[in-house]
C-alpha cells in the first residue's frame, strides 16, 4: 500500500514515488482506490521510474494499492 498527502501549503500536485524491494522480472498491478483503475507496470519501472501521483486539492491524500500479477 502507498499512501501521498497533499498538505495545504504545497506548490507541487504531481509527483513520481520509486518503490523498493520488488521483483524486476515481475508485473504488479497498480490500483489507485479512488481512481479504480488497474495499472500493470512491472516492478523494473516501479522501482526505476516510480508510480505517478497528481493531487490538484489541497489538501487531500491517495492511496495505492500494488500486487504481484
């Protein structure tokens, strides 16, 4: 699980967040609980390009959910 927060005097709405620990070789699905929307990404780009996160409130927080394939 990810959690981000948005605190109320941040500038940025965007950010890319790079996970540890995960298998290269393997994909995960990425699920973003408002969202619903289930992403592949294999844990390579997890780990070397990050998961994208864009808050535009603020402030206000996401979580993610990630699971091995």
């Amino acid at each position: 699980m990810i959690q981000v927060f948005r605190r109320p005097q941040s500038i940025s709405t965007t950010g890319k967040l790079a996970l540890f620990g995960l298998e290269a070789d393997q994909t995960y699905i990425v699920t973003d609980q408002d969202l619903a929307t289930p992403s592949p990404l294999s844990g390579r780009d997890l780990m070397s390009e990050g998961v994208q996160v864009t808050l535009t409130e603020k402030p206000s927080a996401a979580i993610l959910f990630y699971k091995k394939k």
